[in-house]
C-alpha cells in the first residue's frame, strides 16, 4: 500500500503487519484502503493536488499533563469538538479518500465521545497519541477490542527526562499503559518529541530495547518545532544532530524489527522533509478551525461554517500550498514554513488567516 510519503508508507507497514495480530481482516482492510485510493485519483485529478492521507484532529483541548514544552499549549482549555462535528468531518475526509485520522490533543480519551466516535467510525484507522493516565483497565479492555485503534504512548526518553518534560510519576504512567496494552497482545507504539535534551536517551540503544521489551513495535520521533509552550530554538536539534538520530533509527529498525517514523524528514519519500501540509494532511482544532499542519496555528476556515473540501480550495491552504518546498536542511528548525516565519505571517495576512491561539500563556 504505497503512499504519498515515507510517514504514510510506515503507518501502512504497521497496519499491514496488524493483520495477523489485530484481527482485522486483511482483505477487509485493503478493500477499504483501495476505496479510499480511487477517490483520492479522483480528487488529485480534478483539483490537481492531493487530498489529506491523514487527518489530525485534536478533538479536545483537556489534558492531564502540563508538559513544559507542550506543543498545543495557547489553545483555549476544556474546549471539546462536538461530537456531531466530528462526525461530519469524519465523512468528509472520508469522501475525499483519508484512511489515518491522528488523535492528538490535549488527551483525546479525555474527549467525552471518544468511544462512540471511534466505534462509529470502523473504517478509519485511528493513531491514538496519548499520555497513557487515563488508560486504565477499562479503556484497555476497550481498545483491545478495536483494532482500528492504534495507541502511540508519548515518552521522552528514559525515566528522567520523561518526568522532567511531562511531570513528576509520567514514565511510570505510561510503562504502565504500555504493560496493559501489552498483555492484551496489542499493536502500540511510542512517541516522543527529539530535542537536543533528549538525545542521549534518543540515541542509545537501551532506550529502544526497553521500548521492546515493553512491548513496543512502533515508535515516532518528532523533531521538536519551536511552537506552543515556551517556544525554544534552543531545543531542537542541530543538522549533524538530526543526521545521527536517523542513523540510529536505520540501526534500530534493522536490529530490533520496530516499525520507526522520524518527522518531518519522513514526509517526503527521500528524506527531504519536503512540506506536505495543507494537502496531503491537514489539523482541525478543538475549537473547529482548519489548520494547514499541526504546527502552524492559523486557519481561514472553521468547520462550524465551512467542509473541509472548501477549505481545502481556500485561498489560504492554495498560497501555503503554492508556496511550500522542501526545508533549508542546515537551519535548527526543520519545518519549511517555521524557517520562513515572517512569511507565513505574511501569507495568512494576505489570504484572511488568522492565529488560532486565543489565551496567551
Ligand atoms: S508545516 Fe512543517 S511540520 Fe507541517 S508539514 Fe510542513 S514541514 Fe512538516
């Protein structure tokens, strides 16, 4: 099931892989995939780009964390995307041919729909990003039952920095996610942010034989990108840094077997990190606005008065599109458009974009 990028061709190795394991069928499951391909044909042909493969939706702004670099800090909080939304938006991207829907937040199984929208929506495979508190026998029982749900545990390393980003007691919380996830024979992953903090952890081989060994068969490594809390170009990592940590990667996919990503430089299929947002994936916030990528908080349309094909054809998403390219590799900031800050200011100003973080933290 080849896709628009090195990040999609992994989701569908794992999905692939999750045949056998999760008991979804593999015929059903392709002829899902298959539908989902013609209409993006279609879509690509008639618009001349590509519909999102992957929708992140970040159903509610509640969390139980307050990690110091938080990436969806300055969104207002205990906000939640009405369930009915959720769903149009959901059929939407559906018409326009997206398999993946990332579940990010806040902490998604806070949203108070979470389990009739994932059980509505069958057909969807769902990334779960969770801090793994609210994940408790129940919510493991629930999610071993549906194997369209993929949890990714978020983790920063090892025990020390973990709980130095997310709060005292977070590693031993989420070992212990994983370990209910594990006993219930389930496909999960981590996912962790890559800063220049946590690269000792990153880079050492203990950190994946534990992930391993704790049942882990996927991880995604985030570059850190300089938005939300405390943003800080200090924290990301330089370009040999970056080289180095996809080097281990490699070595780790071919010691251990895990299924790995590592964004950007995985969204284009030769490691480029060529920009794909507001085409092949797209964000829409607790609050209902549609923004181009999960790291750029402006956004023209809200899903309240807009579908997401409209947005789509926006002035706004047309120019980030028109104007995307692949990121200057020497710069700290591996994002293309947070390397061009001014312009991407510029470009909402022009196109009737506004921010979309209200309360200033
Ligand atoms: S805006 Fe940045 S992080 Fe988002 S898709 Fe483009 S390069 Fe990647």
């Amino acid at each position: 099931m080849p896709g628009p990028s090195r990040l999609i061709d992994f989701l569908c190795s794992v999905v692939s892989r999750d045949l056998s394991m999760g008991g979804v069928r593999a015929d059903a499951l392709r002829s899902v995939y298959d539908a989902a391909a013609r209409k993006r044909e279609v879509f690509a042909r008639r618009h001349g780009f590509d519909p999102p493969s992957i929708l992140f939706l970040s159903a509610t702004t509640r969390c139980p964390s307050a990690c110091i670099q938080c990436s969806a800090a300055g969104f207002a909080p205990d906000v939640d995307l009405a369930p009915e939304l959720i769903d149009r938006v959901l059929g939407e991207v559906r018409d326009l041919g997206t398999f993946y829907v990332a579940l990010t937040g806040g902490e998604p199984l806070l949203h108070p729909g979470f389990a009739e929208i994932v059980d509505r929506h069958r057909d969807f495979i769902f990334l779960l990003f969770t801090s793994g508190r609210p994940l408790d026998l129940g919510v493991a029982d629930f999610l071993a039952d549906r194997p369209h749900v993929m949890p990714f545990v978020s983790i920063e390393g090892q025990e020390a920095q973990t709980d130095r980003v997310r709060g005292p007691g977070a590693f031993v919380t989420a070992a212990a996610a994983m370990e209910r996830l594990r006993e219930r024979a389930m496909l999960f992953g981590f996912c962790a942010t890559a800063t220049r903090e946590a690269l000792p952890d990153l880079e050492s081989e203990e950190f994946y034989t534990d992930m391993h060994r704790r049942g882990c068969q996927a991880g995604i490594l985030l570059d850190y990108l300089p938005v939300g809390r405390d943003p800080n170009p200090a924290r990301c990592l330089r370009f040999e840094e970056r080289k180095r940590l996809a080097d281990r990667l490699d070595a780790v996919r071919r010691d251990l077997g895990l299924f790995l990503a590592y964004v950007p430089l995985d969204e284009s299929h030769d490691g480029a990190g060529r920009c794909h947002s507001a085409s092949d994936l797209l964000h829409v916030t607790a609050e209902g606005y549609v923004e181009p990528c999960p790291f750029l908080r402006f956004a023209a349309n809200n899903v309240r008065d807009t579908s997401i094909e409209q947005a789509l054809l926006s002035r706004f998403f047309s120019e980030m599109r028109n104007r995307a390219g692949v990121p200057n590799r020497a710069s700290s900031i591996p994002c293309y458009h947070l390397q061009r800050s001014r312009l991407l200011a510029e470009t909402a100003k022009e196109t009737g974009a506004a921010s979309t973080v209200r309360s200033a933290e």
